[in-house]
C-alpha cells in the first residue's frame, strides 16, 4: 500500500500493541493506526477535512481501510509528523483480506479513475432545466406551465445534489479550491443546503453506517424510528445528546409508515434548517464558514424572487411545494438504501467496517438508462465499499463485490425501486405496531409538544 520510503527513522518508534493501542481513544489522548504504523492525531482532530466526529468514533483502532478508502493519495504526506511507533499484531477478518486483494485489482485496473464527460452532460441538463423553469415563471402566464417549471427546479435540485456528492468523494477536477467553488456553487449558492453540514452528517454515515447512536442518517425522533431499540432510548454522538422516546415519538412513530412520503415531500425545509443552524454556530468547525453563508445568502435571494415573479399565493405556494416534493424523490432514495438494512450499536468497529457496509446497505436494481435518476446510489453497496470509485464505474464493480460477499456469506441486498419501497414501508410499519403496543398515553396537547420538541 502507499508508503514513504524517504520517512525518517526515529529513535523513539516502538511496538505498540493492539490493548495498548485502545487505552488512547479519547479526545485528548487519541491514537490511530495506519497500515501497521500508529499515530497520535491528538493536535489534528479539530483540524481534520472529514470533521472531528470521524476520529472520535474511531479513536484507538486500526482504520486502515477506513484510511485509504476515503482518502486521496495526497492525504499520505500528513501522516509522518504524528508518527509514535509500529503496530505490534494485527486482527484482520477473512472477508476484509479478500476485499483488500480485490481493492487492490481495482487500482491496477484503473476502476479508481474517470473522465467528466459524463458531468458536462449532467451540466448541460441542469443549466437547460434551470433556464426553462425560470423563463416559464417569468415569461408565462399559464398556471401548468408554472407548475412544470417547479417539477424542472427539483430535477435540477436532484442532479445538482448528485454532482455535490461525488464532488465531495472522489473530486472531479485536480485544483482543491476549484473542488470547493463546484461543491459552494450546487450545494449552497443552487439548492440552499450547506455543502459544510452535509459533509459534515456524510461522512459519519460512511464511517459508521446504519449505527443507531452514531449514524444521523438515522436518527429522525420524535418523526421515525426504523428500530424499536430506539424505545429505550439511545444517546446520540451526533448531536451529542439523548434521544428520548417520549409520549410525543410514540405518538409520531406510530403513524410513521402513513407520514413518511408526505414528510419527505417537504423535508427540504429540515435541511435549510439544518444548515443554518451549522455555518451559525460557531462552536463548530466549518471551513469556509463566510463563502458557505455569503452562497446560502446568494440562494435566499434568487429562490424568493423566483417565487414571487409568479402572480397569485395560491400559486407561489404550489410551486414551491412541488419543486420541493419532486426534489424530495431524493430524501427517499436516501432512506431505501438503509431503512431496511441491518442496524447496529455501539462504538464502529473499524475490523467490522467492510462487513458491515454490506450488511447495511441495499442496492437498487435498474436499467442503465435508468442510471440518471438514481445517481449512482442504485450502487450502494459498491459504492460504501469503494467510495473513490467513479459513479460511472460502479455498474462494473458490481460483478466483482457480489461474488465476494457470496464467497463469505454476506448479505448482497438488492431490489427494485418499487420493492425497495415495500421493504422500508415494512420496516417503517413493523416499529410502528410496536410503538402502538407500548402503554405509555398519549399526549393531550401534541401541537405543543411538537413546536418545543428539538432535535
């Protein structure tokens, strides 16, 4: 794997045991291991691109794997300045061995580089949709072609997310600061949503996905609860609090498989929210926190006025509902691939990692003139295990993944939109039978306790 042949030999490296490796897994005294070297990042937790939360949930293991999936090449030269000694041991599973060897054919194959042809198409459409939707709301005075300018801004919303996240994965141009005004121009400046914030949620998905105390991608109280170990209460590591299933989520998570479309159809307004209160906050760390607000200011200013060329309320109000609704095709795509995948608890175990990306993640099984509208996320297995892999390779690295997870007995979770759908409504309804059956009452004043509930 990659290495330095010109580090420094320091008198002070020593072996460091895999026992003693985990007595430093805390903020202020936090150890990581590398590809049988270990460092100590203690000074570069609240320096670090991916955000703090990464490190601290998996402070004082191997993250090999971790490691070299999510980061560039670049990312190696870093590593030396915090080296404390060499590993002494490792603790490998039989799948994760397989998945190394395959990794490595891939690179050798080249399936870890692609072109951006395919993103000058994706471009084109975006720009031809954006400038349709605005001429029919300025130019028009029909109420339908007002209302197809909508669906055209939620498809361009959709594709613009889609190009944001590949932007963050694997960069689609050499130049980091270029890759900084891509991601603040189709996540900030067009759609409104902090590209910091969704970094930020992203890339503890990806580290500990479908993990109930540290996955946010999962934790939507008092609104859904895909688990009923959620019942008993877990403490959130991502908003660092206690996720209590009081009388109002048991309430909601009840009815969550009848109020899941119609909230996923305006849960837009759950992201604007969630990205202001981030770039405001400035307890946390946001890079770039000025040019994210001054594009989010820029979206604030173009989206009104958009809506208010349009002549009546009644009309204001359904354009936006609409584009919203169509762009929240997106918000469910997102919950297909993990509603009704395994879930786990406790500290990610970076050992467990490959595993579990199989075992929490579900594919979408469609036609490649279907690729489009999925962006990429059909492929979600693929793309947990190998996230620098180009969206454009990743229907080809399906033929390789499967017959691995066949090999170990994973769980290859695939199915159609339609039955991806079935699955997570049965997931959704399952736990809501559940939360129907607990003898807690319900409460007399909902509104109430829904406008003061946080979360």
């Amino acid at each position: 794997m990659c290495e330095f042949a010109s580090e420094e030999k320091r008198p002070k490296a020593r072996k460091i045991t895999l026992e003693e490796l985990k007595k430093h897994g805390k903020r202020e005294d936090l150890w990581l291991a590398i590809e049988g070297k270990v460092y100590n990042v203690t000074e570069w937790v609240d320096k670090h691109p991916g955000g703090e939360l990464v490190l601290l949930n998996l402070a004082g293991q191997d993250i090999s794997d971790i490691f070299i999936a999510y980061h560039p090449l670049s990312a190696w030269k870093f590593l030396p300045a915090y080296f404390v000694g060499y590993l002494d041991g490792e603790d490998v599973l039989e799948s994760t061995k397989d998945y190394r060897l395959l990794r490595s054919d891939l690179h050798k194959a080249g399936m870890f580089k692609g072109g951006l042809s395919l993103y000058y198409k994706i471009t084109l459409w975006i720009i031809a949709m954006l400038s349709t939707c605005v001429f029919g709301v300025v130019f028009s005075t029909n109420i339908f072609v007002h209302m197809i300018s909508a669906v055209l801004l939620g498809l361009a919303w959709m594709q613009s997310g889609f190009i944001g996240h590949d932007s963050a994965h694997f960069g689609l141009v050499k130049s980091r600061k270029l890759e900084i005004a891509i991601q603040l121009l189709v996540g900030n400046l067009l759609t409104g949503v902090s590209i910091g914030w969704w970094k930020r949620s992203h890339n503890v998905h990806h580290t500990a996905v479908n993990n109930l105390e540290y996955d946010s991608d999962l934790q939507y109280l008092p609104l859904y609860a895909v688990s009923t170990k959620f019942f008993k209460g877990l403490y959130s590591k991502y908003y660092e609090k206690k996720m209590d299933f009081d009388r109002l989520s048991r309430f909601l998570v009840s009815y969550q498989h009848w109020s899941f479309y119609p909230v996923m159809a305006v849960a837009r307004f759950l992201l604007f929210g969630q990205s202001v209160t981030l770039v405001f906050d400035l307890k946390k760390r946001v890079d770039y926190r000025v040019y994210e607000i001054l594009a989010m200011a820029v979206f604030w200013v173009w989206f009104p006025a958009l809506v208010f060329c349009l002549p009546t309320w009644t009309e204001r109000v359904a354009f936006v509902l609409i584009c919203f609704a169509v762009s929240g095709i997106q918000h469910v795509q997102f919950c297909l691939n993990h509603f009704s995948a395994d879930v786990f608890v406790g500290q990610p175990s970076s050992k467990e990692w490959f595993p579990m990306q199989i075992m929490g993640t579900v594919n979408i099984t469609c036609s490649p003139w279907m690729d489009w509208f999925h962006g990429g996320l059909q492929f979600q297995v693929e793309h947990h295990c190998f996230p620098r892999v180009p969206r454009q390779n990743l229907r080809k690295l399906k033929e390789f993944v499967k017959p691995l997870c066949e090999k170990h007995g994973l769980p290859y979770k695939s199915a159609t939109f339609w039955e991806a759908n079935v699955l997570m409504i049965k997931t959704l309804r399952a736990a809501a039978m559940e939360a129907q059956d607990l003898s807690k009452p319900v409460p007399k004043n909902l509104l109430w306790e829904a406008v003061n509930t946080y979360g």
